[in-house]
C-alpha cells in the first residue's frame, strides 16, 4: 500500500479496511462465500473425470486440472456468491454487529 493509492482510494470513495488477526475465517468475503461452492463443483467435477471410462488409475494431469477448474470456476464465482460474501460478513451493508463476542 502506498500512499498515493490510500489518498486516491480516500478520493473516489473506497474505505479501505483491514482485518484483524484470527478473523479471517468469519470476514473475508469470497472464503465465506464463494470458495466453499468453488470447492464443492471442482471436487464433483474431478469425480466425474475419475469415473470416466478409460481414467481409472490415471492421474490427473495439469490439462485435466485446468479443464475442472474452468468447469467449477463459473459456477462458483458469480456476482450472486461474490455479493453474498459482502453480506454475511457484515462489510456491505455495514453491519457492526454481525458476529457474535467471544
């Protein structure tokens, strides 16, 4: 981060934000909502490929894991999960009171 990038983020609007330790698991939007969906399509569509006739045994090479990953990938990352992610951590709308005190 640099300082002409907070001052053009402070001139455009953007309210830039950091997390504190140990609290990524509840307020980092695409873990909460976009990577579990992303997890569950690449694990089915790599489950599929092992049960394809002919790659039984048969590792999956780079080329298998990037035809997966462009299966799981548009599922996952739509503007529907993304803006859900913003949601349920609380981010936007401003939600203060999101999570519970430990």
């Amino acid at each position: 981060m640099s300082i002409p990038s907070i001052a053009r983020c402070k001139e455009v609007g953007i309210i830039l934000s950091t997390f504190h330790p140990h609290t990524s698991h509840k307020m980092q939007p695409l873990d909460r909502a976009v990577f579990g969906p992303f997890k569950t399509y690449y694990n089915s569509a790599v489950n599929q490929w092992m049960l394809t006739p002919g790659n039984s045994g048969k590792p999956l090479s780079i080329y298998e894991f990037a035809e997966e990953v462009g299966y799981a990938y548009p599922l996952s990352f739509t503007p529907n999960n993304i803006t859900s992610g913003f949601t349920v951590t609380g981010l936007v709308p401003l939600n203060e009171n999101i999570s519970e005190e430990h």
